[in-house]
C-alpha cells in the first residue's frame, strides 16, 4: 500500500473509531471481545483498503467484515454452557431499568442465528434502510424483510416465555414474599 493511502487509512480509523466500535458493541456483548473484533476487522480491511475504490462506502466494507469474522467467531466457539435446573441470578450493575432492559435484549439476541442477529443489528441499531441492510449483508431487500420478521417473531417469543417463566416463579411463592402469607392466612 503507498504511503500516501496508509495515511488515509489512519486518518480513517482516528474518524470512525468510536462509531465503528459501537457497531462492534451491538455484534458482541463484551466490550473486550467488541474490541477485538473491531481491531480484526481493521487489519483485514487494512489489507484491501486500497481496493476500495469509493470511500464512502467503508464504513458498510467494515461492517461487513466485522459481520463475517463474528460469524467465524461463531462457528468456531466451544461451548461452555453447562446445563443446570436453576439459572444464575442475573447482576445489574447500576440498578437502573435502562440498563436492565439493554442487558435483557443483549441476553435474548444470543437465541438468533447470527444472519438473524445481524440484521436486527444493522436495521434497528444502525438504522440503516433495508436496501442499505441487503447490501452491507450481500442478500436481497426481500431475505433482508423476511429474516427480521422471523427474527423480529422468534424476540417475542423469547420474551413471552420469560415472562410466563417469571410468572410462574411468582406464584410459587419465590417473588416478593407475598404468596407465602395469603397461604398462611
């Protein structure tokens, strides 16, 4: 790569930093892992940045690729989960529901297929437009449309089953306590 291209590239990254780390924030849960997975995709780019012929466009270049090496990522994981009768109970660090629910959704994105994740991702946190979604993911508008409806369907379905599963742990008598009292009234 000529020099001249090298310090656009670093002119580049010093621009868009911050904002492309956030799109990695939204692909993995970890910040460090997020980290990581930014500084891959920037030494893939790297590469091939000279073969990027409009510049505009890197931003969606880089998203893509980070898509790709989660997607690597994926696939290549050990799994870890052991299977227990009773979950951990789940930390807020702040307390607040903003936080909460963030932790939630960030939770409940883990039962998508990554394809499924990516596009929630680009459409509802990037904002980006459909056609905009199709091209940074290689697909057609209309797979793009169909799989956030399915993805879009299978949230809500998790969601509704924790609910019924919170519900169910309430009157058992391990919410807040009061179920036990009717009981001995």
């Amino acid at each position: 790569m000529a020099h001249g291209e090298v310090l656009e590239f670093e002119e580049y990254v010093r621009t868009r930093q911050e904002a492309l780390l956030r799109s990695a924030r939204r692909l993995v849960p970890d910040p460090v892992d997020a980290q990581d997975l930014l500084q891959t995709a920037l030494v893939r780019t790297y590469g091939r940045w000279d073969g990027i012929v409009d510049k505009s466009l890197a931003d969606a270049y880089l998203r893509r690729v980070m898509i790709n090496t989660r997607t690597e990522w994926w696939r290549a994981r050990k799994l870890e989960e052991v299977p227990t009768e009773q979950l951990p109970d789940a930390s807020v660090e702040d307390g607040t529901e903003q936080r909460a629910n963030r932790a939630l959704l960030m939770d409940i994105l883990g039962v998508l297929a990554p394809k499924q994740r990516s596009v929630v991702v680009l459409r509802h946190w990037e904002q980006m437009s459909t056609e905009e979604t199709a091209a940074a993911l290689g697909m057609s508008a209309g797979t793009v449309k169909s799989t956030l409806h399915r993805a879009l369907a299978r949230l809500r379905q998790e969601l509704e089953s924790r609910e019924l599963d919170a519900r169910v742990f309430e009157r058992a008598g391990h919410g807040d306590g009061r179920g036990r009292e009717r009981c001995a009234a």
